[in-house]
C-alpha cells in the first residue's frame, strides 16, 4: 500500500514545513529538536521585535513550536 497522495496546490506549503519538521527529528531525536524547537523560537521572538525581523521572526516561530510539538508528542 505504497501509495502518493496527491497534497493541493495551497496546502503544498503547510506539507513542506511538516516534512522539515520530521526530517529534523529524525536527524536530531526528541530530546535534541525539542531543544533545537525551543532555540529557533527565541531567536524568532527577538527577530520580530523588529517591525523589518518580524517577516522572518514570525515563520521562525511557527517553525519551532511545530518542532516542539512533534518532538514532545510523537
């Protein structure tokens, strides 16, 4: 049952990010990319302290709580 699911064009994004996401873990493991999600979260906080550094910030957050998230659920 190896089958390719077909992601819509707008979801693309989302599916990407989520891939990154496990790929990191399983490079790294739990403890590490909950550390790692914990890091790139702080230095997303202080990037968007910045109105110019919040473009980048912002993502960085989302980036590492989602990192956190899968780290520490599964």
């Amino acid at each position: 049952m190896d089958e390719k699911r077909k992601i819509p064009f707008l979801l693309w994004p989302l599916w990407a990010l989520f891939q990154l996401v496990l790929w990191i873990l399983k490079l790294t493991g739990r403890l590490v990319g909950a550390i790692l999600g914990l890091v790139i979260v702080l230095v997303g906080v202080v990037l968007s302290i910045t109105l110019i550094g919040a473009v980048i910030g912002i993502p960085l957050v989302l980036l590492g709580l989602m990192l956190m998230i899968k780290a520490v659920l599964g």
